[in-house]
C-alpha cells in the first residue's frame, strides 16, 4: 500500500530545485468557444487589414514585437552592448569514434568587476563545411547530453535532481551522459547536421534571484532587479541564444550555416520567443512548451497564467501578473507568437499525456498563425481538428502529437531532422 501511494505521488508531482511538489489537477477545456475571442493577427490596432507580407512586417509585427516585450517576457533594457569575447578552450578531429569535430568555445561577459562565462560544446560531422545546425539549451549541463569525457563539466548554479546525481546545486562527474536519451547526437551526426548545446543556467540560473546570470551586468547604479516591464530570464535565456548565434556565426566551419533552433519545455518557450526576436535563426522547434510557449492562454488548460506566475516568478517580466486569472484581458495571445517567425518553417511537438501543456491549444495555436504564413504563399496547418497521434504534419508550420508523456524522444528527433530537411532550401 505504501508502495501504491509513493508510485501515486510521484506520478502526479513535479521536482523544482530539488523539493517535491504536488501539480494542480489538469483543468479540461476543449470547448470551441474559447477561441473565438482571440486577437485578429491580421488586423491593425487600428483596424486597417493586413493583406500583404509588407503590411505584416512594416506594421503588424513590430507592433506584436512591442506587445510581446512589454506585456509578457519584457525587454532587455536599453544600455551599452555588454562586452564579450571568444576562445576556443578545447578541440578534436576524433570525436564519435573519428567521425565528428567537437570543438568547446568560452564566451565570457565582462563589466566592472563581473564577469559571467557561457560554455558552448559544437559538435559538427567531419569534412563537411557550414552544415546545417541545431542549436539548444540543455538543462543540467553540457556533460550530461553525451557520454564523451572530454566536455567539460559546468560550474554554475544547477537545479538539485538526485536522479541525475545532481546535489547541492553543483554538477558532477556522475551525471555525465545521463540525458544523452533527449540528445541522439550521433543520428543527427550521422543525418548531416551539426550540433551545438549550451547549459541555460550559464546565462541566468533558473531560480528567482536576479543578482546573478546575466541581469546585473545591464542594471543601473542602485538597480538589483528587473524594472516593470524588464526582463525575465526567459528573455535572458533567449537574448543568449543571440549571442551564442554571434560566436558560431564567427567561427569559418559554421559562419555560412543554416541554424535550427531547438527547445524543450520552458526551453521550447525561449526558442519561440528568441526566434521572434532574431531573424537570423533560419528555423525553430519547440517541443512540450505549453502555457507561455504554443498553447493558447484563452483555453486556459493545464498550466494558466496565474499557475506559471506563481511557480516562476522569475520568467517573465513583472507587468505579466496583472493577467494572473485575467487571459481575456491579453490583448495578444500565443498564435501571434508563432506568426511572428513567418515565414520562417516552425514546427510545434505535443505529447498526448502531457496535458499540463494543453496539446490541443499548442495545434490551436499553429492553426491560428497559420493566415500569415499564407500571405507569404507558405503552408501552414489547414485542418482545425486536433491530428491524430503519431500522424505528423510537415507543411511550412508543422506540428506533431505522438504518444507518451512530456519529455523528448528519437521520435521527435526522427521528425525534427525530417521536418529540416525538407526546409533548409526555403
């Protein structure tokens, strides 16, 4: 019996910073209804018609940009560019039994007497110039994403999982290769592309202290946290991908490459919203990202508002909460995420257990993005009725619910891969 109640619990808990949290039953909400009060994306604010793509990029999408920014995940405050600078701290031609060049960089940001160094481990296959990449956040450190030796092991702040031997917040040894599941390096290798993956505590630990990670260096004299509409660590972790785009896009094997943005869960939040923000990326990915990635807030179905806010209270900007249990009042919703990356390929993965984020509302959203993509004479996902699973859909916007639980799978990866291939020349 006791064993019934433990398997119980942990089925029906979550693990933040080490502690064990009982999760909200899922709230069910699939009437139609809920979305036939979202914002038009193809109407002005003043209610002049979008109907071409120079009315959507000259008009409509700065004025989603600005929405975005000062509503949700705030803006990075204004302020001179943070210094930086590149070495290259560790490289090899023999890396997969000879088969790819690893090559780690050090990205370091200095002001004053701080200084904050980001870790980048690139994996590329060999004699192969300016592959395509996939460039992601890991979430325990680059170690754990392979079963290779020589990548160094983080030292930042990391989230306690004593299943990953990962305690008192610091990384080890022990936990190398424990994620390489979520990371086939060696398929996408073999596939032609490139890797490159970065710890997302390197640019801003994901904890609710804003005196470390990359915050401070933009704060003013007697400033020790984000304005009102300044920047979570959501738009931290997303203007780092900015800068770890600068360094491989300055390195001759990759400067002519195309790139493929990937996230996980609140890392499938960041790529959106990082994509939305820096054309540069060619295409994005974003796997399980639910409430404040491709789920409709206006459904309300699993994770809310409110329910985000008050678990992480660091990931969007402080004029967010006002919308705690008020989605109607958002004068923007998630399909306008989406649409913000036309008319770049974007391809959104579900996973049918995980309703805490809402599988149904991450397809609503596509759907509805999908009138700016056709402006531009792209494809995007023609059927309102929520796909079959395993069935995916490859169009210019593509989407996939496969089964099983929230986490990230050769599956998904099969389709990643298959879904760039068949873009990289759009």
């Amino acid at each position: 019996m006791i064993r019934l109640i433990w398997l119980f619990i942990l089925t029906n808990s979550f693990l933040l910073g080490g502690v064990l949290y009982a999760q909200p039953t899922v709230r069910a909400n699939n009437e139609k209804t809920t979305v036939k009060s979202l914002p038009d994306l193809l109407t002005l604010k003043h209610g002049e018609p979008v109907n071409s793509p120079e009315v959507w990029e000259r008009l409509k999408r700065p004025e989603l940009l600005h929405l975005f920014k000062n509503e949700v995940y705030g803006m990075v405050p204004d302020g001179d560019p943070i210094p930086s600078s590149i070495e290259v701290i560790e490289e090899s031609d023999a890396a997969f039994n000879n088969k790819a060049h690893r090559i780690q960089f050090a990205l370091d940001f200095k002001k004053g007497h701080r200084n904050l160094r980001v870790h980048i481990l690139l994996y590329l296959p060999k004699d192969v110039l300016n592959p395509p990449v996939f460039l992601g956040y890991n979430f325990y450190g680059n170690h754990t994403v392979v079963h290779d030796n020589n990548v160094l092991v983080s030292d930042s702040w990391v989230r306690i999982n004593e299943t990953l031997d990962v305690y008192n917040h610091k990384a080890d040894q022990k936990s190398r290769g424990k994620r390489s599941y979520r990371w086939p390096v060696d398929k996408i290798l073999q596939e032609g592309f490139g890797i490159a993956t970065v710890y997302y505590g390197d640019i801003d630990p994901d904890r609710n202290d804003f005196t470390d990670g990359i915050h401070p260096f933009f704060y003013k004299e007697g400033q020790d946290e984000p304005g009102l509409n300044e920047w979570g660590s959501l738009t931290a972790w997303a203007w780092g991908l900015s800068r770890i785009l600068d360094c491989l896009k300055g390195y001759e094997a990759t400067a002519d490459s195309k790139y493929i943005l990937f996230g996980h869960s609140r890392l499938g939040k960041t790529v959106l919203w990082a994509s939305a923000l820096d054309q540069r990326f060619d295409m994005v990915i974003a796997n399980n990202s639910g409430c404040g990635g491709a789920a409709l807030f206006r459904r309300k179905n699993g994770e809310t508002i409110q329910l985000i806010n008050n678990r992480f209270p660091h990931w969007f900007s402080k004029s967010f909460k006002k919308y705690n249990d008020k989605e109607t009042m958002l004068p923007l919703d998630q399909h306008m995420l989406i649409a913000l990356n036309a008319p770049r390929p974007v391809y959104i993965a579900s996973a049918i257990k995980d309703k805490w984020a809402d599988p149904e509302g991450e397809y609503l959203s596509a759907y509805y993005a999908s009138p700016v993509y056709e402006l531009y004479n792209k494809r995007g996902l023609s059927d309102r009725n929520f796909p079959d699973v395993n069935k995916p859909i490859h169009q210019t916007i593509g989407y996939h619910v496969r089964s099983g639980k929230h986490d990230v799978t050769v599956y998904d990866w099969k389709q990643f891969m298959i879904f760039a291939k068949g873009h990289l020349n759009d």
